[in-house]
C-alpha cells in the first residue's frame, strides 16, 4: 500500500503516536524534556476516550493526556494557528483539568498539581519579545517574582516557528518539534539512528502512515473542521448587525440547532459554560 503524506503536528496524528496506550515510552521521553524532570511512572489511559466518532461524525477536541509520578495530571495541546485567545484558553483549560481531580466529598490536599503544555504551530503575538521558543509561566507575586504561590499551576508554550530559526545545537527537545513538523528532516533522519526514543516514534508515524483507515479518520477531522469554521464565520455574518454580545448569542444557538457540543461553542464564541447552557 502507498504511504501518505502525513505531519505529527496534526493533532490527531499527534494523539495517535504520543497518547496511545503502549507507547509509553515516547510520551514519557518528551514530557521530560519539556518539564526538565524525570518520569518515574505514566498512565496514558485516560486517552482511550479522548479519540471517539460522535454520532453526528464529529471528532472531539484532542489532547494528549497523562497522569505522571504521584497523580500529577498532565495535559498536551497542539494549536497551529494563534486565535488570539490562546492565553484564555491555556488558563482555562488548565482550570478545568486541575478542577476536575476533586470528587464530592474530598479534601482539597488531595488536589495534585496539573501541568499543561501548549504546542503553537506559529508565534503568540503576546510572546513576540521573547526570544526562547520555550517559555514556562507559574504564578508568582508580583513585586517579588522568585516567590510562588504554589507548585500546582504549570503551564508550558511551545512555539514552532521561534523554533526554526534557532541556531543548530544539541538540543533534543528542539529535534523532537522538528519532528513533529517535517518528520523527513534530515537533521531528524541523521539523530535519529541513536536516539531510541525519537526512533519509536517515527516507527508508529510510518505505521499511521500506511493504515488507510486511519488517513479517512484524518480526513474526515479535517473536514468537520473546515465545517465548523465555515459555521462560524456564517454564523458571525448572520450576527454582525447585532451587538456584541448578542451576536455571540445568535452564533451558539445556531450552533446548538447543529449538534455542536457546549465545549465547542466555547471555543469558537467568547460566551461561558453557563451562558451557553442558558440558551439550550
């Protein structure tokens, strides 16, 4: 069978290859090199529901998610345009996965710390002074910014393009986004062959890449996506003439007429959970 053209950087491919139970390994090794400390266990189990058809034929939003040493929660994103509300949305995706660990009935010390990682295809406009295409953000006092007020909020930005025209070195977290962006590099191919972990990986994209199946999911994912934005910019040019706010309103009860979940009319609108559940 032909191979297809295929990136590591399209999220499901991406899903498939680092959050895939039985390659442990891979996610492990490119986790470490992003928080810069060692993984004693991973369970990436909780990824077995984050792949999944909706009845309607809409792929859900995809992560990579993994639970590290001591219950830390970990959650991978890769977004390759910058919406200019990347920042909202890390910070509240992060809350919700950090909120989420508590049950009815549990105390709050059993809250275990959640790290968040955000792989951006281009440069975030609000980054653009910083030159390091790895940037880490806690939260810190203002005036006294070496005092952090907990250990739990972790939130790493990843960002491609800065990556690109970084002067070659021995780098392997840089080598791994080379990766993910042109996996027939030749710097990729040349470190590759001692590199175990990286090897492992290219391994699992030639197998996706030869699986017919698997490039029709693809397929199909992009073209839901390509619907859902056309949806949207519909939906705003519908709206345009209302005010802000109600314009957002009329967008996520069109939406809602079209199965699209609360989740996703989140992404695409500025309104809340609980705005969005007002109007079903």
């Amino acid at each position: 069978m032909e191979k297809i053209n295929l990136v590591p950087k399209n999220d499901l491919v991406f899903q498939r290859i680092f959050g895939k139970v039985g390659n442990e390994n891979i996610a492990k090794r490119f986790i470490e090199l992003i928080i810069g400390k060692k993984i004693e266990t991973i369970d990436l189990d909780v990824n077995r529901e984050l792949i999944r058809e909706k009845e309607e034929g809409k792929l859900s939003r995809l992560d990579v998610r993994a639970k590290l040493n001591d219950g830390i929660s970990c959650n991978i994103e890769i977004q390759l345009k910058d919406q200019n509300n990347m920042e909202k949305r890390a910070l509240y995706y992060w809350a919700r996965l950090h909120g989420n660990q508590l049950k009815v009935g549990e105390d709050y010390k059993d809250v275990k710390k959640t790290i968040s990682i955000i792989i951006m295809g281009e440069n975030l406009k609000r980054l653009a002074d910083i030159e390091e295409y790895h940037t880490k953000w806690k939260l810190r006092e203002e005036k006294k910014k070496e005092k952090i007020l907990t250990e739990d909020i972790e939130i790493h930005i990843l960002e491609m393009e800065k990556m690109k025209n970084r002067v070659k070195k021995k780098d392997e977290l840089r080598l791994w986004l080379l990766f993910l962006d042109n996996p027939e590099n030749e710097e990729v191919l040349k470190e590759m062959e001692e590199n175990d972990f990286l090897k492992q990986a290219m391994k699992e994209y030639e197998h996706l890449r030869g699986s017919e199946g698997f490039w029709r999911l693809v397929e199909l994912r992009e073209k839901n996506l390509r619907d859902e934005a056309w949806e949207k910019n519909n939906a705003r040019e519908e709206g345009r003439e209302e005010g802000r706010k109600e314009g957002e309103i009329a967008i996520a009860k069109k939406l809602l007429k079209k199965g699209y979940s609360v989740e996703q009319i989140m992404e695409i609108t500025d309104l809340s959970e609980d705005e969005i559940k007002e109007i079903q």
